[in-house]
C-alpha cells in the first residue's frame, strides 16, 4: 500500500528565512534601544528621539498594508493614510474625553454639592469643544467614554469604509490610474471635511494633549514612550508575520497573478474583486491600528495629517524600498521617515554656495522628488533590490519548463519574463 498521509508543512518563519531575520533584527533592535533609552535604560538616548522611532515603526506598519495592497495586488492606493488618520482620531477621542473628565471632575470637586452626571458631561464637552464654540458633543463622540468601544472603532471604522469604497470601485472594475484618482479624492474629501469646524472633531484644531495617558500622569514620558515603542515593534513584528502568511501560498500566487494580468485571472474562474475587495479592507485596518499607536506617540492630530499628499509619501517610501519585498517596504519607510526628520528637524547643516544658501527645511521635498524619479528610472526594485543582489536572491530558472496543464504551455514567452 502507498501511502497517501501529506507532508507536514513547516512552519512560515523556516519556509521563508527572511521573516525569521526581520524578525530577530526587530527584537534586537528594540532590545538595544530600551537599553540605552531613558525609560528603562542608561539614559543615552533622549525621549524625544524614541518617540521618533516609535512613530517611525507606526509608518512601516503602514508601508506594509501599502506594499500589500500595491506591491503585490497591483493597486496604486493614494488614500490609505486617511485609514490611518481615522485610526489616530478614534483613539484620540477617547484620550481627549477621559483626560478631560478627569481635570473637569478634579475642578467640580471643591463645590458645595456634589456634580451630576449631567454637569460632569456639560463641562468635558465645553472643555473640549470650547476652541470651535460649541459645548454640546456631536452625536460621533457617543462612544467616546468607552476605551474597548473606540479600539473597535479603530478597526471598524477604516474597514467599514474601505469595504464600501471598495465594493463601489471593484464592482464597477475601475483599475489604474482612474482607481489612484478616486482613493486620492476621498482622502481629499475627508480631509475636506474634518477642516470645518462643524465635523464634531475641532475642525483645524484637531485633538491635542493626546501623550497624555489618563491614569498614567504620575509616569514619566520616558517610561510612557518606551511602553510606546514596544507597542509599535510588537505591532510591526505581528503584522509582518501576518503580511508574510497572507502573500504565501496560493492565496499570495492570486493577488500577484492579478497584479500582472487581471483579465487573465479572471478569465480562469478567480473571483478577482472579491479578492481585490479583502486586501483594500484589510490592509485599511492596518493602516487603523497603525495610526491609533502613531498619534498618541506624536501627541496631536489634525486634518492636514490625512490630506492626500501624505498618502502620496506612503507611495514613494514603499517604491524606494522596493514594492514587492515586505522587508523593501519597511527600510524605505524607516530611511525616508527617518532621513525627512533629520533634514526638516533643522539638524541638517545649510549648505553655503555664496550666491545661495540651500536650507533643507525648504529643499526636502524636492530631494524626496528627484529619489522617486531616479529610483523609478534607474533601480525600479529599490532599496529591496539591492539587498536581493547582496544574498544573491534570483527567481528561479524556469525556462523550458512546463508551466501549465499542456505540455510545452507557456514555455518560452513566460519563462524569460
């Protein structure tokens, strides 16, 4: 008798080395900055600067769903930051309420009665909406008290919008560049409308006072950013593993077949908006949690976060690490983010040319442009690509083999491409 038992798969960390080495350089790289930080460590690196890594963590974890959903299904998102900025404000809102109810009831203590529950939540929605003349909360913040509440809506709401955005899209088979105006047109849309003071979320004021933890007030913000920078790495760390699994096997084949030729998947029975649908909707409640651990490390958030030009940066970071590579999209996001605070920070020295100064507050952006475009031009695969040709990473040498049903199918034309 034969046997007809399956081979044990092993584990995704053993069929793909490169997630275990993403891996272990995380852990050490977060060990080591603990280490020196101020939190727990010697003190050698400031507060500040881990705030900086852990929202550059937070930007990776983004460059992931980005990579995700353009890298390997072929669709040029340029909304996927509003996901993250709707993240940032739902816990946001949660931070505001309970931080003010906190000094709102501290304040109402010293009267001669003790406050209602009605005076209570009169005077948080004056504090907080005061700014924008208003005192009454909007009907969105009716969850606002409730923590497990907003961490549902940090998940909920971007994919809840994303499915719907999405279904209307997919359905209607819009592709390429018409698809990258319409996800550019609702973050501008949303953007838009957060700037009006009437939206419930202070208008251009946006929320503030957000590193503040309600409760932890007696916790230095050393300690606070490092519990912060651990959520980022584990985060970062979780979500690889889950992009790495998502894009194995035969559900990773699909979402690249359709990233290379729609039509033919289509063609071959595959449910390609279905497909196209759940990635969008999954990689937009990446962007959500991503953005909820951003904000409170950034300490404010306000529409200009989520305007369609910082979706655009999210692009150009996942196309200088190289699109396609999990790891490409987390070094571009890391080198850009980390290289725009040291130019923009002012820690970049001015460059004299007696006639002109160059200031790289001022010339940064053109510097990230002309990256994009020599990038595209001359190392299409990016960051990501280099690394491959250092481990000696090729595709494998298919030609002449049989790559379909029919012997001799699809044997030359497709094997040298």
């Amino acid at each position: 008798m034969t046997s007809t038992a399956e081979p044990i798969r092993k584990p995704l960390v053993l069929r793909y080395p490169s997630v275990a080495i993403f891996l272990i350089i995380l852990s050490l790289f977060t060990a080591i900055i603990t280490v020196l930080g101020e939190g727990f460590g010697i003190g050698l690196i400031s507060t500040s600067f881990i705030k900086t890594l852990g929202k550059t963590l937070c930007l990776c974890l983004a460059a992931l769903a980005m990579d995700l959903v353009w890298g390997y299904t072929g669709i040029l998102s340029l909304g996927h930051m509003a996901f993250f900025g709707i993240g940032g404000y739902a816990i946001g809102m949660w931070l505001m309420y309970a931080r003010t109810e906190i000094i709102v009831v501290d304040s109402l203590a010293a009267s001669a009665l003790p406050p209602t529950a009605q005076e209570i939540s009169d005077g948080i929605a004056t504090q907080i909406f005061g700014v924008v003349g208003a005192s009454e909360f909007p009907p969105i913040w009716a969850f606002a008290h409730s923590l497990p509440l907003q961490l549902a809506a940090v998940v909920l709401v971007p994919g809840l919008l994303a499915l719907i955005f999405g279904w209307l899209a997919f359905r209607s088979r819009v592709t390429g560049v018409y698809l990258s105006i319409l996800t550019q047109a609702m973050t501008l849309a949303l953007s838009l409308y957060l700037f009006q003071n009437d939206s419930g979320l202070r208008g251009n004021n946006g929320l503030s006072g957000l590193q503040n933890l309600p409760g932890l007030y007696s916790v230095p913000q050393s300690t606070v950013s490092i519990l912060f920078f651990w959520a980022s790495a584990l985060a970062l760390g979780l979500g690889y593993l889950v992009c790495a699994w998502v894009v194995s096997g035969k559900f990773g084949s699909v979402i690249r077949a359709i990233r290379d030729d729609e039509s033919r998947v289509r063609f071959l029975g595959y449910s390609v908006e279905a497909y196209k649908l759940f990635i969008f909707t999954f990689t937009a409640v990446i962007c959500g949690i991503a953005g909820a651990l951003y904000y409170p490390q950034a300490g404010i958030i306000n529409p200009a976060e989520i305007a369609p030009i910082a979706s655009i940066y999210l692009a150009v970071w996942v196309a200088i690490g190289g699109r396609g590579r999990l790891y490409g999209a987390v070094i571009g996001a890391a080198f850009v983010s980390l290289l725009s605070t040291w130019f923009t920070g002012g820690q970049a020295p001015d460059i004299s040319l007696g006639f002109y100064t160059i200031q790289w507050v001022d010339w940064w952006t053109i510097l990230l442009g002309f990256s994009f475009v020599a990038v595209t031009l001359f190392a299409p695969r990016g960051i990501g690509g280099l690394i491959d040709k250092l481990t000696e990473r090729r595709a494998p040498d298919r030609h002449g083999a049989d790559l379909g049903p029919d012997r001799g199918s699809l044997r030359e034309k497709e094997a040298n491409e």
